[in-house]
C-alpha cells in the first residue's frame, strides 16, 4: 500500500484523503442508482449493503468496496509514517510511540473489515458480511478517539517557532473537527445498533414490517447507517493538512551484492588454529 500510494502520488499524497472520499461517494451512488433503476431494491433508503446483491451492481459493490478499504489502508499507514516522524523527531516516549502503532493496527483492521462488507454479500454469508461490518464501524470509532487524542498531542509537540497563526489555527481546526466528528460517529453508531436491534426484534414477534408501523424505527437504522459511513469517511480528511508538510517519500531497497560473509563461528576458528599450530615450521635453506 505504502508503496503504490508513494509511487502514484509522491508529494501529492494529500489528495490521497479526497480521492478516497470522492471514490466512495461515487461508488456508492451508482450501485445506489443501478439497484434501484433495475427495481432490485427500493429507493427509499435501503441498507448499504443491499444496494449490492444482485447483479451486476453486486460486481460493482464488491470491487468499489475493495478499492475503498485498500485506500483506508493506505490513509492509516500514511498518518502512521507521519506521526512516527514527528515522535521521532521530538524524541517522544515509549508510550505515545506505542499509541501510534495502535492507531495503526485499527485502522488495517478497520480497512479489513470494510474488505469483509464488500467481499461477502449480505443475503448468502450473513455471518463474515456482519463481522466485517462490526470491524468496519465500531473498531473504526475506537481510531477515531484515538487519532484525536494523538492530534491533540501533536498540537503541543510539532509547532515549530517559524510556524505562524495560520497553522496554529489549522492545528486547532483540525483537532475541534475530529472531537466532533468522533462525537458525531459515536452517536450516529449507537443510533444505528438500537434502532437496528429494535426493528429485527419487532419484526420477529410480528408486530409489523417496515412498510407499515415498523417504518420510523427501519428508516432511522438505514439513514443513521449511510450517515455513519460518511461520517467516518469526513474524519479522513482531517490528514491532509499532515500530508500537506510531508516533503519527501522514500523507499529504501537493499540488496544481497552476494559479498563474503564473515569469519567463521568461534568453534571453526579454534579449530583451523590448532591446526596450523600442529603442522611443522618450514626452515630455511
């Protein structure tokens, strides 16, 4: 991921968080838009994941979702890289280092989950759909919180004397967006599990369908799940301000030039002394 994301875009990578906003708008829409123009699910917010299901919007869905987690991936390790030059650069502790890694490790599982969403339809393999999702959202939630913790602690160590009000300002923009942001995603994601646990469970003693007296609670667990997406989506584009500073991006590859190895283990060694010890001295003549 480092890799293809460095090598398209270099000292662009800040696009990087846009180009995977506008994908998944652009993607969703149109499976969106196809599922329903070919009458496979109804216009009036659906679930996500059943804009999907049949073809051919199911290819479309399956692939646009892919692509959609490999660039959350790609965003993760990017803030990584930068956070872990700012710690390194202000000799930050063993603890905050350990807090950029977790950040890390979230946000690749994160990714991975939204690769589960995509890879498993929802009407033939509820089972690995839901456990993406539950990656997908709520382990999503927990990076969050903790990018903007790490945020806030950015504000402190990475202002540099040279740095002006505009990017104090930037700084504490970007730090009130993600409080916010956070607070919005958490909520929309209770929203959505109650509102979605309640409709399942009034549907299965038959007290309704979402046609008739069940629709409030099933339109408030669809759209609070588009929202939620998007909301998650929105936090991306609170890297791009830390992108903006990176200035070189570098990939080091060291080869085996097939060189001699070193002396040999202690044990050899010894012996190939004590037999040069043992053969006679020549003498001269």
């Amino acid at each position: 991921m480092f890799l293809a994301a460095s090598w398209c875009m270099g000292r662009f990578m800040w696009l990087l968080p846009i180009f995977t906003l506008g994908w998944l708008f652009v993607s969703m829409t149109t499976t969106y838009g196809i599922a329903v123009a070919l009458n496979h699910t109804f216009p009036n917010f659906p679930y996500i994941s059943y804009t999907g299901v049949e073809v051919p919007e199911r290819g479309i869905f399956t692939f646009s979702i892919a692509v959609t987690a490999i660039m959350l991936a790609a965003n993760a390790e990017m803030r990584f890289l930068f956070v872990k030059e700012i710690f390194h650069e202000k000799k930050m502790n063993k603890k905050w280092k350990n807090t950029n890694v977790a950040g890390l490790v979230l946000g690749l599982i994160s990714s991975f989950g939204l690769l589960l969403v995509g890879c498993f339809q929802v009407d033939v393999m509820k089972p690995p759909h839901y456990f993406g999702a539950f990656l997908c959202f709520v382990i999503a939630i927990v990076y969050l919180w903790l990018q903007t913790v790490i945020t806030w602690k950015l504000r402190h160590v990475a202002q540099k004397p040279q740095d002006g009000k505009v990017w104090r300002a930037i700084r504490l923009f970007v730090w009130i967006w993600q409080i916010l942001n956070s607070a919005a995603s958490t909520i929309l994601l209770i929203l959505f599990s109650v509102s979605k646990a309640t409709y399942k469970m009034q549907r299965k003693l038959n007290m309704g369908t979402k046609w008739d007296t069940l629709r409030g609670v099933f339109l408030l667990s669809t759209t609070t799940e588009w929202l939620l997406a998007f909301s998650i989506m929105f936090f991306v584009l609170t890297f791009i301000p830390g992108f903006k500073r990176l200035k070189d991006i570098k990939v080091k590859v060291s080869l085996d030039k097939g060189e001699k190895s070193g002396p040999p283990p202690n044990g050899e060694q010894q012996e190939m002394n004590d037999r040069e010890r043992l053969q006679p001295e020549k003498q001269e003549v």
